[in-house]
C-alpha cells in the first residue's frame, strides 16, 4: 500500500511560496463565492486561501467558515482535556520542555495517581480524556499504557493517546484495551528543518513518525488528529503539505475520523524562540481556510492560546477545545508551592498554558456565546462489535 511519504517529495515548497505571492484578491474573491454557492474546492486551493491576498479577505473568509461550520456541526464545541503521564523523554527536540537535555524535575505517574486525576476531571464533567507522554517506552510502555486503558474505559466514553509512534500491532493493542484516538503532530513537513529542531533521539526518523497516522488508522482507531507545530516554519507553506496530508488520510483511510489542531509554540524550558512567529490573524486566516476545505473535518484548539482568542473563535471553524489543562504528570493534583505530594515529588510542565481557566468557566464563556458544550459524542456501544 502506498503512503503519504511517497507524496512528499511531489511538493515543492518553492514551487508553493511563489503560487502564494501570485495569488491575487480577485482569485480569493472567486473561490469564495465558488463555496458560498456549493462549488467544491480543490485541496491546492489551501494556497489561495493562506495567501497574503486572502488575509485582506479575512472578513468575508471568516463569514463563509462561520456559516459552513454551523450548517455541519450546530452551535456545539466538543470539551476535552489533556493528561500527562510523563514527562520523560529520549528525544532533544529544542523547542521542548520535556527535551532531555534540560535540567528539569521529571516524574511518571502510576496507575493509582492516573486514576486519582482521571477522577478529579471526571468531577468537572470531562468525559473526553487525552492521555500524553513523552518519549521513553521503559517509563511509559504499551503494558502501562493497555492497564491504565483498562482502568480508566469504565469512566471515560473516549480515550485518545498523544505519545511516541508505534507499529500498527502495538495500536492495535491500545486499541483492543479501550483506546479509541490518536493524535500525533509531525510538527513541521520540512524535512530540513525537522533535522534541525529533532538533532537526536527516535523522533528524528521523519518517515517513521510521518507514518504514525497511518498504522494508527490501519489498528482501527475512530479519530486521527494531526497538526503542525506553528512557528518551526512558514505557516503558509505548513498549511499546504497539512492539507494535503488531511486529504490523503481521509481518502485512504475513511473509517477514521480526522481531526486538524493548530498549536503555536509557547514559552517552554530551553528557551527555543520561534523563526516563524504566527500572528493571530495569521491563526484566524489558517484556521478558516481549513474550514472552508474540509467542510466536515475537527477542527482542534488547546489551552496553548489566549482565553480572549479561544473566545473569538467560538463558531468559526473550531468545533473541539481543551480546558482547564495541566501539561505536568501530577498537575490536576492539589499541591502547595510545587511540594512533593504523596506520589513524588512535583514534576514540571511541558509548556506554558495560556489559558489557565477552569473548566466550569470555559464552559460558561461557550454557553455565553450561545454555543453548547459537549462533554460525551461516542459509545463503545455505537460500535458494531464493542468491547
């Protein structure tokens, strides 16, 4: 079977940056009353849409996506929260706290304190949990992760991962144990530049990683989540090869539902500084333009943005957001100036949240604009043949 690395080397990021520069507001303008009256656009069309020309269209561009986006999926936004298992690593990746060359308290968490957080969300109404690690299978192995499955399917409809690649047979255990997502970021499709921000550890093979998505989907996991991380290269350029990584997974593998996230670099240990900062308008403009793509894709927002941000774009294209989110093993628990508690001692965080607000009020700042949350979609019971 043929795989999305054997696109890759069809995309000349030169060819799309000067298709970029040449686009023109009256070409933005045509493909938008195009979709505006049920025309289907091509999945190259991403580089009109994240063109200059097109951020001076934002407005109607954003009209469009709000329009699309309450036709498709109502005034809803799914909730969900990440929870960090470990923050162990193998891999250098320079613009990660969890890199392991940074001087930082790490820890990992065992199936008692997993469960004692997994709880406290629960408490908060979320029913929809993101389990993460870092890279280091002898402190998060597949048997960890098959028993925390375990222990915590009775509680949660919905259980994603958010860890290190695996083969297809390791998902399939995942899967079998009661884990039904996967969300894994190639981070940036630049092969270069990859090198440069992954100098050592497994994460620097790019095709094994570029390949995740597809054994997971191969394993039978529902949702597949991808994203680059904006700021390792020019986002405009990122967007094409996402889209058309988008694209290929959903033509190839439609049994999974894929979802896009949009995560900017925030302040991390280290101190990586970002060559290519992305604006909010800039944000605003990609996200749209997936939307105005893929009409029937997640769109995925995390706390890594501004409460006020978040807010705005409530109904304009992002249909799933995290809240009240701890990016540390151990951080749903209660502790005092980063003391040790009774599983270890306090461990730092993989980046700095930008939205801090509790759930509960994320939740209320939905309500106000007239949105519902979501806290449940999914049954094992949905299933043909649940386990």
């Amino acid at each position: 079977m043929s795989s999305f690395y054997e696109i890759i080397p069809s995309i000349d990021p030169d060819r799309i940056k000067v298709k970029l520069r040449d686009v023109t507001t009256k070409q933005v303008k045509a493909l938008l009353d195009s979709i505006n009256s049920g025309g289907i656009p091509q999945t190259d069309d991403i580089a009109i849409l994240t063109s200059p020309a097109a951020g001076e269209l934002l407005e109607p561009m954003a009209q469009l996506a709000k329009d699309i986006t309450l036709r498709r999926f109502g005034r809803t936004i799914q909730m969900y929260a990440p929870l960090y298992i470990s923050n162990h690593c193998s891999n250098s990746c320079v613009y990660c706290g969890f890199n392991v060359h940074n001087k930082i308290s790490r820890r990992t968490s065992g199936r008692e304190e997993i469960l004692s957080e997994a709880r406290l969300l629960k408490n908060k109404h979320i029913s929809q949990l993101l389990l993460v690690s870092g890279e280091c299978p002898a402190e998060v192995g597949i048997d960890l992760l098959e028993k925390t499955a375990g222990d915590l399917k009775g509680l949660f409809p919905s259980l994603s991962i958010e860890i290190y690649p695996l083969d297809t047979p390791e998902y399939r255990r995942l899967y079998d144990a009661g884990i039904d997502g996967l969300a894994i970021y190639q981070e940036t499709y630049d092969q270069e530049i990859y090198s440069m921000v992954h100098p050592a550890g497994p994460k620097r093979d790019y095709q094994y990683r570029l390949g995740a998505p597809e054994r997971g989907a191969a394993a039978g996991f529902r949702q597949i989540g991808i994203g680059s991380l904006l700021g390792l290269n020019n986002w405009r350029v990122e967007s094409y090869y996402l889209m058309q990584h988008a694209a290929y997974l959903m033509k190839h593998h439609w049994k999974s539902q894929i979802s896009i996230s949009f995560p900017r670099l925030r302040p991390a240990a280290g101190g990586y500084s970002p060559d290519y900062p992305v604006s909010d308008r800039e944000l605003v403009q990609m996200i749209c333009a997936f939307r105005l793509l893929l009409p029937d894709a997640g769109l995925v927002l995390s706390t890594r943005e501004p409460a006020e941000l978040r807010d705005h774009l409530i109904g304009l294209g992002i249909t799933r957001m995290s809240a009240g989110s701890k990016t540390a093993p151990g951080g749903y628990l209660d502790k005092t100036d980063n003391k040790p508690d009774e599983y270890g001692p306090a461990a730092e965080g993989q980046f700095n949240v930008s939205d801090d607000r509790p759930v509960k009020e994320v939740a209320q700042s939905i309500r106000a604009k007239g949105y519902d949350t979501v806290w449940k979609d999914w049954d094992k019971g949905f299933e043909d043949n649940p386990k």
